[in-house]
C-alpha cells in the first residue's frame, strides 16, 4: 500500500481494527502517499457492500482491489495435525481466509466490469501449495481454495479486461510476526534462514514489490497465476 501511494494511487485501506487502520493510513501518508481508512469487518456482506459503495460514491472508481484477509493464527494450535483440529478450527480457517476475499471481489466485480478493466490481487500461501511444513491441513486448504479462486476469476472477469493474479508468501517478517522472530535465538534464525535457498526470510517489502506488479499496467497480460514469494523454496 506505501508503494502504491507512493506512485500516485489513492489507497482506500479498509480494517475492522480502528488502531490497526489509523498505523497503516498513517505510514502510507507517512511515506508521501494519499489514503483513507474505512472501518468495516471483511466477513460481513453488508459491511463489505456498504464500504465498496462508498469508495465509488467518494472516487469514482476502483482501479486495484488487493485481498489481504487471512491467516493462521485464529486457532490455538495453528500447525495442528489432522487428527487434532476439531470441526471448529476448520471451519474458522476456511472462513477466515475465503470468505473475505469472495466477499471483497463479489461486491468489486460489478464496479470493475462497468469501467471496463481493474486489477485484482489475491493472497495465498506456500502452505496452498502443500509446502509448508508448519500449516495446518485446514489453512492449506483454504490458501489452496484461493489459488483455485484466482484461477476460476481470471476467466470470468477477462473479458471485461479485468487481471485477477495471487502471490504465495513463504514465512514473512510481518508487523504480527516480528515480535516473534525477535524473541528467536540467534540460531534459530539462522535455522529458518537456512531453509530458504536465497539466504533468508521475506521482509513485507519483497511481497508488496510483486503485488505492485500485478497490480500495475506491466502486468495487462498477465491473470490467472499465483507467484511463489518464496526465495527458493
């Protein structure tokens, strides 16, 4: 999103969280771009709706939508076997990381058919490609869902000169996981390091530099593909 205001765009960043929402406004104005904050819950239809419908009232258009909704630490023990999730934990992950992104692209679909061309970009996971040895069965699922939601969209927005892309992020040192990662030894650093042919783990940076190319006019020819954000792996 920094990025992106930093090019020239008007980034709408919308959360449920109004203090999460207030930092990330406040970097990306920070970082010399324009944005705006709009509190809505991503899993309610009505709230997602209403959102959709006042950034068109406000500005006219939506020229990138990014689905950033996600995650798997909403269950207690996120890297769970098979035999020990309950239904619950299943169901909260496929809900927490599909529904947000169905919901976001159902209500921008229309607005971008109508203006004849958009972007939109999904986040998956390397656990959607089966390669994350520390996911559970229930978040591969879900991340594996959007990469097959991505896929199944491009043909159907395509015609409407609409691109529909997703990144696959391995572990990346997000603002939720940092704290974490500075509480690792140093040889466990280096043991997660190690795992990643490129020497090391991604920074939020790498993965918003490929989100800005999919979301930008270099990739007008590129829709239905999931990158792997992974150095390597």
């Amino acid at each position: 999103a920094e990025i992106v205001g930093r090019e020239g765009g008007t980034v709408i960043a919308v959360d449920l969280d109004k203090e999460t929402l207030d930092q990330a406004v406040g970097a990306i104005r920070t970082a010399g771009g324009t944005a705006h904050g709009l509190v809505a819950d991503a899993l309610d239809a009505a709230q997602v709706a209403g959102a959709v419908r006042r950034i068109v009232d406000e500005h006219g258009r939506i020229d990138i939508l990014v689905n950033a909704v996600g995650g798997s630490t909403i269950i207690p023990k996120p890297a769970a076997a098979v035999d020990e999730l309950t239904l619950d934990d299943w169901q909260r992950l496929l809900h927490f990381n599909l529904t947000g992104t169905f919901l976001f692209s159902n209500a921008v679909a229309p607005v971008m058919k109508r203006q004849r061309g958009g972007k939109i970009v999904n986040i998956s996971s390397i656990a959607g490609r089966g390669l994350s040895p520390t996911s559970s069965s229930a978040y591969a699922t879900a991340k594996g869902g959007i990469i097959a939601f991505t896929r199944k969209l491009s043909f159907e927005l395509g015609p409407y000169g609409v691109t529909v892309n997703a990144i696959a992020p391995s572990l990346t040192l997000s603002p939720r996981l940092r704290p974490r990662w500075d509480r690792m030894s140093a040889e466990e650093r280096a043991r997660e390091n190690s795992r990643v042919p490129l020497g090391r783990v991604a920074e939020p940076e790498d993965q918003a530099r490929v989100i800005c190319f999919l979301a930008s006019s270099d990739a007008d020819f590129v829709t239905g593909v999931t990158i792997d954000v992974t150095g390597g792996q």
